[in-house]
C-alpha cells in the first residue's frame, strides 16, 4: 500500500480528490463572522486578568495569594495540558469542540474558551495563569522564534489587568527546575522521589537565563504605557516572616479596582527542604554564574 500511494501517478489523482475529500468529511468553520481576540477580551469586563511567567517563578504560591480574596478564582494554567480547567482538558472532556482541534483554529479558539471562563464565574475577577514558554501553543502553524506573540497585541488594545511575574535570581529558578523535574515535585503537595545528586548544565542554564531576561524586558517595555500593568517579582512577594508583603495586597488591589482583603499567610511549603546545593555536584560553577549573572 506504501509503494502504491507513493507511486506518482496515483499520487497526482489523490491530489485532484482532495478538494471533494475535504468538503464531505473534514468540518469547515468560517472565522470571518467570529469575535476577534480583542473582542474576546474586551467581552470579560476588565474581570479577565491574564499573569504572564515562565515557569517556577513562584506563579502558584501567588495565585494562592490571590485566591484567597473573596472577589477573585483562578483557573490555574489554562495552557498547561494536566490543569483541570486547561483549554487541552477541556478538549478531553469533550467541552470544546472536536473538530476545532486544528492549527488553523486554535487561536480563535483559545479566546473563545477564556471568555467563557470568564463570563461562567460573573461576579468574580478571574485569574489566567499563561506560563510564557508556551504561548506559541495559540498562535497555530506559523509561529516564528522571538520576543513577541499577538497576545500582546490583543492584551495592549483591550481592559483586561496584565501582571508580569519574574524571577530576578534566574540561577535559582534554573537549578529548582532541574531538581523539580528530577525529583517528579513541583510543589509540596506533590510525592518526591529520591534523585542522586548530579551537575547542572553551565552553559545551557546561561543561554536560558539570558533569553528569559530578554523576554520579561521586552513585555515590561512594550507594556509600560499601558495602565493596567503591574510587573512583579518572586523576591518581594514576601516579608521577613514569612507572610505575604503588605504592599503586594495594596498594590493588586489597587491594579483590579478592588477591596484589599487577602489572606497574608503563604498556603505552600518550599518543595526542597534545606539547600539546594547538596544535590548539585558543580555548585562552585553555579555559584561563579550567579556572580556573572549579576554584573
């Protein structure tokens, strides 16, 4: 059958047949008529209120902090195909449409699908975690390397409240990574299995650490006229007791247009107790890019 489909001939015929194979079994959905991103947006109200971060940058203890607001529910990583209310679980549990699916459509999609989110919880703020390193997921086929994703775009132009979270110890984020995705633990909840100690990759976690500044500079400075911003970063969520800094409930508050009333007290234990160094077997090499980090 291979060699059959691959003959030239046959291929040439199949190519003829696949304008009417398309129009009986693959569902067209024409976008002309559909709302656009903006629109999308603009339908929540201001309610929609979108965090953007890379992974491990402390977005979960922060959205714990959020929630514990009466005003405010979050959806968790709604790009993140193991979150229960993710756009990808959506899709398994037959919520979303079957045939949308498709590169072509997930864009308009995706916006459809926050909208209702949003729209389903009225009364409430709602928080969208988008981790960054995956925001090329809604932009389909032709997604090119680079600073910039038309979220961007649709985010300037529309109400909705933006916070950017950052780690400014990018070594830290690096090596707690490394140690999250060997030990299956990215948070305390989570059963830990035992790692033998191991060396962390220098050159790889340099390369990382600079397109990840050069990221969190680029949304700063493209969003910096836009009134509804807030950049954060993990070192100043929390205050010499450990509770959540004062200034933060004032400062997200002030943001959303609405009552400070959070719970101050963190809800999430560190993942790893004690430092992190003793599984590292190179840490003199971590700690020497540290020093360069900071120059």
């Amino acid at each position: 059958m291979k060699r059959f489909l691959n003959t030239p001939q046959v291929r040439q015929q199949l190519r003829k047949l696949r304008p009417y194979y398309n129009t009986i079994f693959r569902r067209q959905k024409d976008l002309s008529r559909a709302p656009s991103s903006v629109e999308r947006i603009n339908a929540m109200g201001g309610r929609g209120v979108f965090l953007l971060s890379f992974g491990r940058c402390g977005t979960t203890v922060f959205c714990d902090f959020l929630a514990s607001h009466p005003g405010l529910t979050t959806f968790g990583e709604v790009l993140n195909e193991e979150s229960y209310y993710s756009f990808f679980q959506a899709f398994s549990k037959g919520a979303l449409r079957w045939w949308a699916m498709r590169p072509s459509l997930m864009e308009a999609e995706f916006y459809r699908f926050i909208e209702k989110l949003v729209q389903r919880n009225s009364r409430q703020h709602c928080l969208l975690d988008m981790k960054i390193e995956s925001l090329h997921l809604i932009e389909g086929n032709w997604r090119l390397p680079g600073l910039h994703f038309k979220l961007f775009d649709a985010l300037k132009q529309s109400n909705a409240p933006i916070i950017v979270m950052e780690r400014r110890d990018l070594v830290a984020r690096h090596v707690s990574g490394q140690i999250a995705f060997r030990r299956g633990q990215y948070h305390s909840y989570q059963t830990a299995q035992e790692v033998e100690p191991f060396a962390i990759d220098i050159p790889a976690m340099e390369a990382d650490n600079m397109l990840i500044r050069a990221q969190i500079d680029y949304i700063a400075k493209f969003f910096q006229n836009y009134p509804r911003f807030k950049r954060l970063a993990y070192e100043d969520l929390f205050a010499e007791d450990g509770s959540f800094a004062s200034q933060l409930g004032v400062d997200i508050a002030d943001l959303l247009g609405i009552e400070n009333q959070f719970d101050f007290r963190p809800q999430l234990e560190k993942v790893v107790k004690g430092k992190s160094s003793s599984l590292i077997t190179n840490w003199d090499e971590v700690e020497a890019s540290r020093g360069r980090q900071d120059m």
